[in-house]
C-alpha cells in the first residue's frame, strides 16, 4: 500500500441527488470514468456527461424492482481487492473485474420516510441493502478506495483531488470510512428502532444509538472535558432543530440548559396563555404564565432575581419587542422563543454575546420517545415522561377542597414540578412559582429551601409578606412523612398537589386536615434525577 492512490474510476449511486451533476462533471473533467444506477444514471446522462451503467458492467439487468443491481463480484470485487496483493489482480484479469477506486453512495431515505408516517410496508421498501453493503466494503478497502456517504463531503474530495494531482492520501481515505461507517450504523439503528417500535417491542435484546454531529462544543460541563453536540434526525422542535440568529457559539451547558427550558415553557398551550421560564443549572428558577410575555417575564424573574442572573430564558410564544427589551436589563445567556419580531431581534443585537434562538413551533410534550443515560458499562433507556394529569383527574383527600383558583395554581405548579430536579417543591400563587427547592435528598430540605427563598425576595420585592402566603405547593413524589407538608405550611401554603401513594398518606391527610389545608393527589409522580 502506498499512501496516494489516483481514482481513475468511480460509482455514484444515490438517493439525494443534490450536488451529484457537479460532482460527476467534476470527476469526468479530471479523466475519471463514472459508473452509475438507475435514476443518479440518467440524472449524470441528462446533464450530458458520459455514464457506464452498472448493468452492463455485471450482465446482469436491474431486477426485483431494483432490489438487485449492485450485489455482484463484478462490483464489490472492484471494491475489495487490494491492488498490491498479485492473487488479487489475477483474480480481477481472470474474471474481468475493473477496480473501482471511488464510491459515492447515499442510501434510501429511510428515516425520511418514517419521519413522514410511512406505513409499514412502504417503510420496508425504503431499507437500503446493496448501498451499506458497497460502502463496508470500500470503507474495510480505504487503503486504495475512497468512500464517499454524505454530500457536505464532495467539495473536500474535489480539494483532496486538487491538491494530490487525482490521488487521495491513506488519511484522508481513513477519515471517509470511519463517516462511512458511522453512517450504515446510524442507518441501521434508525431500522431497527423503527422495528422494534413496529413490533411493540419496549425492550428488545439490542438496542442501537446513533447520531449525527452537529457541532463541536468548547469543552463539556467543565473545560478540562471535550464536548460535542449530536442530533438524531428528529424533528422535534426544540435546541437541535432551533435557529440562531446571534451571539457566541451555543456551550454545552447552554444547549442542556435551553432544552430543559424549552420543555418547560412547552408544557403551556400557546393560545390558552403566554409562559416564560428562566432555567439555571437544567433548574427552573422562575416560571410565570399570563396574558404577556412582558408580564410573565417579570413574575418569572421575581420568583428568584439572583438565580436569573446569568440564565436561560423560553418563551411559548413569539417575542415581541417590549420583552426583549426586559430581558436585556441584565445578562443573559440564552433567549429561546417559537419566532421573534424584527423589532425583538434589533434589541437582542446590541447585546452581542447573548444567543438568540427561534423555533417553528413547541414541543409535543405528551409525545413519545426515549431517554438515555449513560452508566459504567452500558446505558439506561426509558420512555420520556409524557405522564399528564388533567384536572378531572386529581383526587380531594381533604376535608377542604380546593377553590377553582387555587386549582388552577396547583395544576401550574404540577407541570413545573415535573421539570424540577428531585426531590422537587414549588410554591405557586397567581400563575407564578414564588419558590423553588430543587435537588435535594430529602423533601423537608426542598421545602424549607423554596420557602426561603419566598422571603428573600420578599425583602428584595419591598413586600411585607412573603407570596408564599396563600400559596399552591407541588411535590413531585409524595410525602414520606407530615413534616415537608408541615414546612409547606408554615411558609403560608393554603393547598397542596402531590402523587399520593406512601404507606403514612392517612397520617400526612390528617396533618394537613388539621393544618386547615386543601390537597390533592394526582396518582402520577415526576421523579428527574
């Protein structure tokens, strides 16, 4: 093996027919020979170029509704022989193989089509077989062949072939299959997910992951980590789909954070109310729906000033010009909104560093899918929590029940209390969290830490009572004992939601009966660890 090798032949066969006549023009003005399949064929042939099907280098047609047109030694023995190996060349003379030194293939748009709700049999048909089979065998043949499986990478072969008079070096050729590689897995698990989901299997005996680099980060959570950002193909609305219109590169704590926001805020029906959340370390620490996003944004940013500094903010509707305005009276990191008015986005470009991003629409959050997390030795999957309770099915467990306005707080405080690190509290009142106590390992701590912080910004507000008074209180699990519940109350609460279910639920009914509280049960609890 030497490190150059020329490609004085090539096979294009693909799917996305996007850049394909430049390329094949590109290649033919350097001498090289172009082989080609059905439709990239007749594209080349239209175009004018001179195009040698397949077909005929193999003898055989395409058959089986074209199932069958590569899968010949004619083609992978082209591919795969190595060209310093003399068993190999004889091999190639005695049955009149011609080396393919060049292999541009993109497979059948199979996840595209199941994106688009393809039916079962139709999403069958779109399962590539002769294209993963071609581009293994040119990527386990790099030393002398170049693989080429995504269309961003025909300007880097035309400048490899530019700088090396037509040859590629044994580096380049490696980097090509190991994306070529990474590409059929990737298709592959799209398959098999795709199968598994078909077949009703939750858990099925392999599982594969894949993804699609996006962008390569500064550093991790911390600078002495490396980071990258890898996207799925889903298009769910969200960090990965979004578009940045401003501000430095997007961290990986920034992306983190913006997603556990964006989740948040799409809890809220757009045309129902406007919402804001301002996360800050993946926790809300200020939540507020109402009839503006500028009020909203206030109310949010008054449940937690000092946590707000430096945080992440989403909106569930379009930003409008007064808001941002708000937003960028102090420091900012991330503003993500479904859409912004030229007028919002020509306030938000005076603040250079702060990173501006829109969205088509919200996230589904009652849709399905999976989570992972990565532990020593393998990977834990679960479905994503798209548990909803709705108010007609919470529980009164109280002699008191609750009024339909504090109904309406705790079924607020709920939705954010899912999204709240656990053990979660959040104290609620008039559509706006007032205190949050996130992350902690017991309850009683979560209660006692949100309801300080009612007071603090009680004093920062200039109000004589802390807005903790009167308030709902959501606990993502229940109460193991009275004494959180109790905490609750001494802070002001009036009414409290939680899941219901511990061994002691008839002691902590009692304690809140006597403490002249209104509780519900939702039978659902929100655990996020």
């Amino acid at each position: 093996m030497t490190d150059l090798s020329p490609i004085r032949r090539a096979l294009l066969s693909v799917s996305d027919k996007a850049g394909l006549i430049d390329l094949g023009r590109a290649l033919s003005g350097r001498g090289v020979e172009l082989l080609s399949t059905g439709g990239s064929a007749k594209a080349l042939r239209d175009a004018g170029l001179e195009v040698r099907d397949v077909a005929d280098v193999t003898g055989y047609p395409e058959m089986m509704d074209g199932r069958v047109k590569t899968l010949h030694p004619a083609v992978h023995g082209g591919l795969l022989a190595l060209r310093d190996n003399e068993a190999h060349v004889a091999a190639m003379d005695e049955h009149n193989i011609g080396a393919i030194d060049l292999l541009v293939v993109n497979l059948y748009p199979f996840e595209e089509t199941v994106a688009k709700g393809g039916d079962y049999d139709t999403c069958i048909e779109n399962i590539d077989i002769g294209g993963p089979a071609m581009i293994r065998a040119a990527a386990k043949n790099h030393a002398f062949v170049s693989v080429v499986v995504d269309v961003e990478d025909y300007d880097a072969l035309l400048s490899e072939l530019d700088a090396n008079n037509g040859q590629t070096t044994y580096a380049f050729r490696q980097k090509l299959a190991q994306t070529a590689y990474a590409r059929t897995c990737a298709y592959d698990a799209a398959v098999s997910t795709w199968m598994a989901d078909a077949l009703g299997e939750t858990a099925p005996r392999r599982r594969a992951f894949a993804g699609t680099l996006s962008q390569t980060l500064r550093y991790g959570e911390n600078p002495h980590q490396t980071a990258a950002f890898y996207v799925d193909g889903t298009a769910r609305a969200g960090v990965a789909t979004a578009k940045q219109h401003q501000g430095k590169e997007l961290s990986y704590n920034n992306i983190n954070d913006t997603d556990a926001a964006f989740e948040l805020v799409a809890e809220f029906d757009p045309s129902v109310s406007a919402a804001c959340a301002i996360i800050k370390h993946a926790n809300p620490c200020g939540v507020a729906v109402g009839s503006s996003l500028l009020d909203t944004y206030k109310q949010a940013f008054d449940c937690d000033r000092t946590s707000a500094f430096g945080g992440i903010v989403a909106f569930n509707q379009p930003l409008d010009e007064a808001t941002a305005k708000e937003i960028v009276g102090i420091f900012t990191e991330v503003v993500i909104a479904p859409g912004a008015s030229d007028a919002a986005r020509a306030v938000f470009a005076a603040k250079k560093n702060l990173r501006l991003l829109t969205t088509d629409g919200l996230p589904n959050t009652q849709s399905g899918g999976l989570t992972y997390r990565q532990v020593a030795g393998g990977m834990l999957v679960q479905d994503k929590d798209n548990g909803f309770v709705g108010l007609d099915d919470l529980k009164v467990v109280t002699k008191l029940a609750p009024t339909d306005s504090q109904m309406r707080d705790l079924f607020f405080a709920w939705k954010v209390a899912k999204h709240v690190k656990s053990n979660a509290i959040v104290y609620v009142k008039d559509g706006a969290t007032v205190g949050v106590g996130a992350g902690q390992m017991n309850r009683l701590d979560s209660a006692l830490i949100a309801a300080k912080k009612a007071e603090r910004m009680a004093e920062v507000l200039g109000l004589e009572t802390p807005l903790s008074v009167g308030s709902a209180v959501a606990s993502d699990a229940f109460f193991p004992f009275a004494d959180g519940l109790m905490e609750a109350a001494a802070a002001g609460a009036s009414c409290v939601i939680q899941p219901g279910g511990s061994m002691r639920d008839d002691e902590v009914i009692a304690a809140a009966d006597e403490a002249g509280l209104a509780m519900v049960f939702t039978g659902m609890r929100h655990f996020r660890h």
